[in-house]
C-alpha cells in the first residue's frame, strides 16, 4: 500500500508545473529611502516609483505560501560612527501587506544616504539566520541615488562569497543611480551569479516605458525567472564572475 502511494505521489508531482515547485524562498528587499528619492524623474517620485515595485514583488514573492519576504533600508547618518542600514521586518513574512505598510512609513522620512555596500553585509546576515533553511536566500535590492563607494573590488569579493553561499541578488537601478553607480553593481551581480539566478536591470528615468518602472520590473527576468537571458548592459541575468580574484 506504501509503495503504491508513493508511485501515486511521484506521478502528481511530475504532472504539477515547475512553478508549483519551485519558488521556495527566504527574499529580503533592500530598499534606498535616501534624501535624494524625492527626485521626480520617475513619476511622481522615486520613492512611489520604488513603492509600486515593492508592492509587485512581495505579492510575486508571496504566492508561494511557504516563502516569506522581510525589508530594509540602506540609509544611514553618515555623521554617526555607529549607524548602518536596518533591517526593519526578517523575511518571515508570508503575506505582502507587514512589508507595503512599513515601507510607506519610511517613505514619510526619506533622509540620510545610502550605503550599499554596509547594507549588503547586514542583508546576508539576516538571511543566513533565517529559520527555514529550506528557503533559498534572495536579496532584491532597489538602488535610486548615488552611492558613495568604500572598496568596489571587496564588495566584488564578498559578492563571490556570498554565491559560495546559495544567495542570490536581483538589483535595479534607476533614478540617478545608472549614471553614478552601474559598473560597481553590475560587477556585484555578475560575482553573485550561479546559473542565470542573479539579474540587474537599469532604467533610468528616460528609458522606462510609459507604465513606469514597475511595468519594466513586471517583465524583466527578476519577476519572470523563465524567461530568456539578456545582455548584461540592461535587463537580465548577469554573466557569471570567476572564482579567482
């Protein structure tokens, strides 16, 4: 009789959709709530814009009732030796809304600048101790404003690291973060990357369509793992960095 079940078990799985199984994550998005995210160059603003592709993300990431989402801000004080980027829910959410409410709390005091590189340590340790190890760890990082660098090849290195580790990272860039920051970021994902999981999309304000930037991130590869690789310059999986330094 047991073995009868689990025939019957092995012949629903191999009907049921790679979607249905697949998709078990622990997603912590990492979100930029600096002074500069009032820019209007997405309309209404950067921080709506960010807003409206975090909403999409978390209902996308949510689906699986197994997954769970957190968020935090990269912002800091950079005149307080002690402040660095906060992790305000752990990825343990399972529904969309602790996420789209806490955001638009932050998004009342956009302040401070983004350190991207302090925001990614902090990230990886929150998804390291995550209690689902079962869960594959996944950054999503949203990036508007200039980056003030510390050690671009470090960063490129933890980056490598941290692919060791199972994680992977989705960024976009947007707002005046293209201009100043691409070449560093692209780096970063391109060190993270194992088999198309890591992906980078860059939209400056002039290249997004006419829906906006979420209606760029709803097609691009970070919400649509199937589809198809694109070059590393716009949306897509990022060609893999190699091992050595």
């Amino acid at each position: 009789a047991i073995g009868r079940l689990i025939r019957a078990l092995l012949v629903l799985l191999a009907w049921l959709p790679a979607s249905t199984l697949a998709g078990l994550e622990a997603t912590l998005i990492v979100v930029d709530t600096s002074e500069g995210m009032v820019s209007g160059d997405h309309m209404p603003s950067r921080l709506q814009a960010q807003f409206e592709c975090v909403n999409l993300v978390c209902n996308a990431k949510t689906e699986n009732p197994e997954s769970g989402v957190g968020l935090m801000s990269m912002t800091v004080d950079p005149e307080k030796d002690y402040d660095c980027p906060m992790v305000h829910l752990t990825p343990m959410n399972t529904e969309p809304w602790p996420v789209v409410k806490k955001l638009a709390k932050l998004n009342e005091r956009p302040r401070f600048f983004c350190q991207f590189e302090d925001a990614m340590e902090v990230a990886w340790m929150c998804l390291n101790t995550r209690f689902n190890k079962a869960q594959k760890p996944r950054i999503i990082a949203f990036v508007g404003t200039p980056v003030k660098w510390k050690d671009p090849r470090a960063l490129v290195q933890f980056g490598k690291k941290l692919r060791k580790a199972g994680c992977a990272i989705d960024i976009v860039s947007f707002g005046a973060s293209p201009k100043h920051n691409d070449p560093v970021l692209k780096a970063f994902v391109a060190a993270m990357d194992k088999d198309g999981n890591s992906h980078f999309l860059s939209l400056p304000a002039e290249a997004c369509p006419p829906g906006g930037l979420s209606d760029a991130l709803f097609t691009s590869p970070i919400l649509t793992s199937s589809a198809p690789s694109a070059p590393a310059g716009g949306a897509g999986a990022a060609p893999s960095a190699p091992d050595h330094a």
